[in-house]
C-alpha cells in the first residue's frame, strides 16, 4: 500500500509492506551541477503536491580507478545499481516500523541507523539492493537510513590553493554532503519514528571510511551518537599538499589553467570524470602506505576536518561516542580474485616474495618468515591473501581500536566476520563486502550457495547485534556470547561465524608485527 509523509521541502509517497514502511530517492540536498559543483550542499529545491519516492532515482558519477570487477562482480552485486549517474545525486532512503505522523504508529521514539555506503570515495552508491533495510528495521525495532552523496573529482576536488574563499570547502564537498544528510535526519527523525537523540552512523570499506572522517569533524558534533566501522578504518587522510598536487594534475589532464576554474564548473561531468584516472596515476603513491587509502577523498584543512581521524591518537571530539568496529577474516582474497595465479593457487615463493615486498618493503624477510611459521598449512596464495587482509585493512582497525581504547570514555568493541562463502569452490573465504548482506539481512539476494540455514541465522544474529547497538551503546544481546569492551590488554574480539564466540588477541602474532612496521614507518 502507498503511505505518506511530510518532509520541509515538500510531501513524499512511499509504500509500506509487511509492517515497514519505505521512501527511497529523498532529496535532502539540491543539484550539484553548474554553479553547484564544488560547492557546499544546499538545500533541496521545494516542490508542490506529493513526490514520488517509490524507486531510487540516481547515483553519483561512478569512477572504479584500478579497481577489477571482473569476478567479484557476478558474485556480489546482486543486482548492481542500474539508476543513472548524475550531479543530482543527494538523495537519502528510509526504512521504519512506525510512522508516527500518519496515525499508523505506536508513536515510540527508535534508534535511527544511518548508512554510509562504500567504494573508496570514489565509486558505489545506496541503492543497491542488498542495502534494503526492511529486515533491519523490522528485526531491531529501528529506523534506516541509506545515504547518497558526491564522489571522487565530483566530492574531493580541493581547489582551495587556486581559487580562494569561493572553492576554500572544494575538497571536503562530498564530506559536507554527509553532515547535510545527517542534519536532514535529526530534523526529520521524529515524522518517522526515529529518535534524533539516538543515530548511529555506520558504515563499510570507503563507507567506514566515512565515519571514521565524521568521528574527527566538529561540524559532526550532535548528529551522531554510536558509530559502526566495518572494513573501513582510516588513521589519516589528505593532507593539503598531497590534494593540491591532484588537482593540479586535473587541471594538466583537462588542458586549464589555474585561472581557468570557473571553467570546471561548465564542463561536461563526463570529461571530468575521465581525468580522475590519469590524474591519480600521476600523483603516485602515498608516503604513509599503510595508514593513507584515498587520493580522491576528504582532506585535513583545519577547518572542516581539522586533523587526521585516527593519527596521532583518537580524536577528542567523539571520547563520548560508543565504536564498533572489524573486518572480514579473508579481506584481501576480493581484490586478489582477478590474479589467476592467486586464483588457481599456483602462485609460486618467489611471486609471493614479491608481492608481498610491495607492501612490506624493507620487512619483507620477516613477514614472508612469519606468516610461514604462522600459517604453516597455507599455500603461497593463501598467506599472501592473509598477509595483504592484515597489512591493508586490520592493521588500521587495530590501531583505531587500541588508540580509541587507551583515552576513550566510551566502550570500544572488536569483531571478525569469519563466515567463509562456498561460492567459487570456496577460494574467496569470507572476502571483503561479505558482511554487508549480513548487516542487512539481505543474504538471499547472494548466489544460491550462499543461503544455507547458517548464513540465514548469522545474517539474524548480526543484525540483531547491530541493533542493539543501536538502541544502547553496547552490542550484549541473547543472538551473542558476552561481548567484553576491547582492551590493549585483553583484545577480546567477536568472532562472527556459524558458532560465534570471544576470543582474546587472535592472530596475536601478526598483529604484533603489523604494530611494529606501522610504528617504524
């Protein structure tokens, strides 16, 4: 049945089934093209009568720099978002049990649960339909969110070293998008059974990312209470230098001059989209590989973000804020399934030597002797996926949790997500983005393998635990064994899995050498 409500810009029609009531394709900012580009958000253009917000409508210009989809693809977008790419993108989705202001509700105040989707920056978007939140939200009692906003040159063009106060928010454009999603929710929560007072922002991959960025951000202050960092953890970001030498490589690729900016904004969305790749080509790698992941994302300005969100220590600003954060077990085996040597397991000790000497640099010998002492059954293509699932994701939710841990006020809590798929004869573990359909309870849109009864009752216990979260600020519930605030002594970790249970410091071995080579970078 169709339901509707009111929102400040105008009155929306959604449907409500089996108890939820659904709005997708919200505006809460308005177009960011022409003058709009590079800008600050504004508010969403006011319409008469009563729109339509029955199906999604957009996504942000998409941009996959280096990124293989070619088997990671067929499993896990299920389907992928077919919407169009385009600059009038900020659009917002909910998902509610209770609809307060239509008569159709019992009027209590739920946990809102805002979600901030992945991709690095740079690609990705809400309206993927494993992101539903009709089983979250009936599951907990709360109300979702799902959140579109500007990505890649689109979000974090920083352009202030050229073009002064007018672009001085250019490169933080796409952060801004999320404090204005974030402001649409408090001043909304309430018309649709949410409690303003009890949102909690998670999110995963670039998605973490973006909370870890909200957790440093003072304009974030009060829009938020719990926070969620799945697969996602950023120690830092951009810092001014490393985002005024990309823009000038845009500028080179687009053949424009530094006083040609006004340009920018006319130029079809399409041409600049296609310098993003040539552009993060040119800059090069990071100095601080393991703790730096984006070079088109939000940048240290001092103003907007103020600091890195994770470096030297946890922020201040969030000491309040309760933190929930992990990883998959196999993270790395998603970005190594277009490697056919990975692949087939025929990777050899040599080609394992070197690939892991991209990462490890100098400490080649001792993680290569390491993860073979550790790990003594795996084959070379099995320790370079753990080695590379520790160097590029758990040393950063290691470190969020152990510098969270050390000044917090709040409980920090640890998890693994180790449910292994039985997709593709089982070669991808339990990989990166694996969990999000768990968040959601949305596993019987993956391959049929994948829809055992276990994986069901996992996806329930998740999103329960999620929920209670949610709801208190600490993840206890009956679907879990006790789960204990992760210490620098104790490291207890939840292990989600067929059997879920605590265990103190597991991989305590390779934790212990990832923690040194940070420290010695």
């Amino acid at each position: 049945m169709h339901i509707e409500a009111e929102t400040d810009a105008g009155r929306i029609r959604g449907t409500r089934e089996n108890g939820v009531a659904a709005f997708k394709g919200i505006p809460y900012g308005a177009d960011t093209a022409g003058e709009n580009r590079f800008m600050p958000p504004r508010k969403p253009t006011p319409w008469a009568g009563v729109r339509d917000a029955l199906a999604y409508v957009a996504q942000s210009p998409q941009s996959r720099v280096g990124f293989n989809r070619r088997r990671e693809l067929e499993h896990f977008a299920s389907p992928p978002d077919t919407t169009p790419e385009s600059e009038d993108c900020l659009t917002l989705s909910i998902w509610t049990p209770d609809l307060s202001q239509s008569g159709l509700g019992d009027g209590a105040k739920r946990p809102v649960m805002v979600w901030l989707h992945g991709g690095a920056f740079s690609f990705g978007s809400a309206n993927s339909a494993r992101l539903d939140g009709t089983n979250l939200a009936r599951r907990g009692d709360v109300v979702v969110v799902t959140v579109n906003q500007r990505l890649n040159i689109f979000g974090h063009l920083d352009l202030s070293a050229l073009g002064g106060a007018e672009f001085a928010a250019s490169g933080n454009a796409g952060t801004l998008d999320m404090i204005a999603a974030l402001e649409w929710v408090r001043d909304h929560a309430e018309r649709f059974g949410g409690d303003p007072g009890n949102v909690t922002i998670f999110g995963e991959s670039g998605g973490g990312g973006k909370v870890s960025t909200l957790m440093a951000m003072p304009l974030a202050r009060g829009l938020f209470h719990r926070a969620i960092v799945q697969s996602g953890a950023v120690i830092r970001l951009r810092e001014r230098e490393r985002a005024a030498r990309l823009s000038d490589a845009v500028l080179r690729e687009l053949g424009l001059g530094r006083a040609q900016l006004g340009e920018l904004q006319r130029l079809p969305w399409e041409r600049l989209r296609g310098a993003v790749e040539p552009a993060t080509n040119a800059l090069g790698a990071s100095p601080w590989p393991l703790f730096d992941r984006y070079p088109f994302g939000p940048v240290v300005d001092g103003t907007i973000v103020p600091r890195h969100p994770f470096e030297p220590d946890a922020p201040d600003l969030s000491d309040d804020i309760p933190l929930l954060v992990g990883d998959t077990k196999d993270e790395a085996s998603l970005f190594l399934s277009q490697d056919d040597k990975v692949w087939e397991g025929t990777l050899t000790e040599s080609e394992l030597r070197e690939r892991v000497a991209a990462v490890a640099g100098a400490h080649t010998d001792r993680v290569l002797a390491t993860y073979r002492q550790v790990y003594p059954q795996m084959s070379p293509a099995e320790r370079l996926i753990a080695t590379l699932t520790d160097s590029n994701f758990r040393i950063r939710s290691l470190t969020m949790a152990e510098r969270r841990a050390r000044k917090s006020r709040a409980g920090t809590y640890m998890y693994s997500f180790a449910w292994e798929t039985p997709a593709f004869g089982g070669r991808l573990k339990s990989p990166h983005a694996m969990d999000v359909p768990f968040t959601f309870e949305t596993v019987r849109l993956l391959a049929p393998g994948d829809r055992n009864e276990a994986a069901l009752a996992l996806a329930a216990t998740m999103a329960a635990t999620w929920a209670a979260f949610a709801r208190t600020g600490n993840p206890d519930c009956p679907a879990i064994p006790r789960w204990p605030a992760y210490t620098p002594e104790r490291r207890a970790t939840l292990i989600l899995d067929e059997n879920c249970r605590i265990e103190d410091d597991p991989g305590g071995e390779t934790r212990a050498l990832w923690q040194e080579i940070a420290t010695s970078a």
